[in-house]
C-alpha cells in the first residue's frame, strides 16, 4: 500500500513537472524582444515598399528616394513625447486631420497591430 501510493506521488511529481516545463515554456519563447530587434524590425516596414512605404511620402534617416508629401521624420520624441500618440497618429492620421492624404495603417488594417508596435518604436526612435 506505501509502495503503490509512492509510486502514485512519483507519478504525480513528475507530471508537476512536465505540467510546469509546459507552462514555462511558451511564457520564455515569447520574451520582450529587445528594443534593438523592434526598432530593426520597425525600420524595415517602414522602408518595405509593400509594406508601410512610408519613404513614399517622409524623408526618413537614410532612406533612399524619399517623397516630400509629408513633413520629415525627425527628431520624433520631441514632438510625441508621449509614444502613445505618436501611435495613434500612425494608426489613423485622418482623426487629426479629416483630409490627410497619409493611409489610415492601423483602422485600415493595412499593417497588424503588432507591425504598428515595432514601427512606431522605430519611428520614435529618429
Ligand atoms: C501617401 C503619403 C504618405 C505615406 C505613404 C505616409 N505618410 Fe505619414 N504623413 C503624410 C502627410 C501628408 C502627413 C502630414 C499630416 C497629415 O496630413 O496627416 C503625414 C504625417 C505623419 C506623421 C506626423 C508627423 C508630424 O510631424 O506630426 C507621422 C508620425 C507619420 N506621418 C508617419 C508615417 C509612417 C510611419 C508611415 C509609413 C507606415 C507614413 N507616415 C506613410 C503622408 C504620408
């Protein structure tokens, strides 16, 4: 009887175990990504011409053939201090301004929100 119920917590252990690598696991693999390897990220949607194509219309950091429809984007933290609007600019350009001729990424669905994330991190990042 002692035997068979140490062998029932023996089992019972070793299914703790694999129960919490099953529960670690995925928690580890899904890490924050460094700021680096987002703003890399970001960087590369933002000059993707299939993508966000911003170099269409901004002159971005070293970007090649940049178009002058919209306004620079530099010094980025000064003017969005807080990240959360620069967002949401992104996101929709039409809720500041009805008539922007810049593509609403986000309430379009024209980027995920996890793109939006790695580009505005870029973007705030110039
Ligand atoms: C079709 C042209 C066009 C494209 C493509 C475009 N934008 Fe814009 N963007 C504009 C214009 C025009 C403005 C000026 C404000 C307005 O009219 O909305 C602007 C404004 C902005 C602003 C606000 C700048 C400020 O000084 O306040 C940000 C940030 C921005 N764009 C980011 C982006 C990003 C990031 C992309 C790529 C995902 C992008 N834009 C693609 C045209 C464009």
């Amino acid at each position: 009887m002692t035997k068979t119920f140490r062998s029932l917590a023996a089992v019972a252990g070793t299914l703790a175990l694999v129960t919490g690598t099953l529960l670690v696991t995925p928690a580890v693999g899904a890490a924050e990504e460094d700021a680096a390897t987002r703003i890399a990220k970001g960087k590369a949607i933002a000059y993707g011409r299939t993508q966000g194509n911003c170099l269409a219309c901004h002159m971005i950091e070293d970007g090649e053939s940049p178009g002058n429809l919209g306004p620079p984007l530099i010094a980025m933290k000064a003017r969005y201090p807080d990240r959360d609007k620069l967002r949401a600019q992104i996101w929709d350009p039409t809720a500041a301004n009805p008539e922007s001729a810049m593509v609403p990424f986000g309430k379009y669905q024209v980027l995920t929100e996890k793109e939006i994330d790695y580009l505005t991190d870029y973007i705030w990042s110039l």
